[in-house]
C-alpha cells in the first residue's frame, strides 16, 4: 500500500544530503564569531582557547574557521586553519581556498580547490567555491562545468548548488 511521505519524514529524508551539501556544515550562514583572536569555542567547557588547544577536534576548529571567514577575519581564519590536524583534510584545503578568492588571491584558491577536489572529489562546497571563483575571474563556461558537477554529484538542489547558480546569474560569488 502507497503512503505519502509526511513533511516531516521528507525533512528528515533531506538532512543528510543538506550536510554532505557543505561538505558537513550547516546550509546556512554560520553565526558571528563567538570567540576573537583566531581562538575557538571549547564545547566541552564554553570557553575560547587557543586554536592549538589540544582538547579542541577539527570539527570545532572548522566551525571556527566558517565564522571567522563569513565575518571577513580571514587571518584569524586562516589561524585556525594552520591549526587543523589533518591538513590535507578536504574540508581544510577548501576553506585555504575560500580565504585565499576572498583576500583576492584567485590563482591559490584555484588552487586550493582543486586539491580538495582530489582528496574528495564529491566535495559539492568545494566545486561550488571554485565554481565562483570562475564567475569571479569571468570564466562562465568553467563555472557552469561545476555546477554540472555538483548536479551529477547529487548536489541538486543543495545550498552549494543554488550559490553557484546565482553567482553565475548575477556575476558575484557569496560570502559563504
């Protein structure tokens, strides 16, 4: 017997896919900084430490990263980034990227983003940044290659899908 699906088990349904869609983080603008300095939220205790802090994961270190860069503090950003433990990691090499198109540095986000690509080429956040980047440097063709990618990739749909669309649309790329 066929049964619709109810609002909130396709929301559920979709949860997943909305974090693989920022390559784990949230589709939404990340919140203000809640620390300065390149220091970082400890979860476990709510104070700010060093970025190097021992007790702090990379998951907390990359939702620092997403704050700082949001609100335009790309050296504290890229603090926090230095202090990743897995450099190589996908998520890591993309935000370098991400820091390095919005301080103007088109070539090393370029980059940045296509070695994340090869630690993961299923990263839709990182192809839609590079994606931008294209826009950015007036490359249309190369930046609708990338939202094909993220289409095939099963990113439709995505937050990282709808930013490239409307950068290509109006020839700016976003601020996250």
């Amino acid at each position: 017997m066929f049964r619709p699906i109810t609002t909130l088990t396709a929301l559920f349904l979709c949860l997943p896919a909305a974090a693989f869609a920022a390559g784990g983080d949230i589709s939404t603008p990340p919140r203000a900084p809640e620390c300065k300095d390149g220091q970082v939220m400890d979860a476990a205790t709510r104070t700010c430490v060093d970025a190097v802090d021992s007790r702090l994961d990379d998951g907390e270190r990359l939702d620092a990263v997403r704050q700082y860069a949001y609100a335009g503090d790309l050296g504290a950003a890229r603090a926090v980034l230095d202090a990743m433990n897995d450099q190589g990691a996908d998520g890591v090499l993309t935000y370098r990227g991400f820091t390095a198109r919005k301080g103007g540095d088109i070539g090393a986000a370029m980059g940045w983003y296509a070695a994340a690509l090869v630690a993961n080429p299923d990263n839709i956040l990182a192809r839609s940044y590079k994606g931008q980047g294209h826009v950015e440097a007036g490359e249309i063709v190369q930046a609708r290659s990338e939202l094909m990618e993220i289409r095939m990739r099963g990113g439709q749909g995505t937050w990282a899908e709808q930013s490239l669309r409307m950068a290509i649309e109006t020839g700016r790329g976003n601020s996250y």
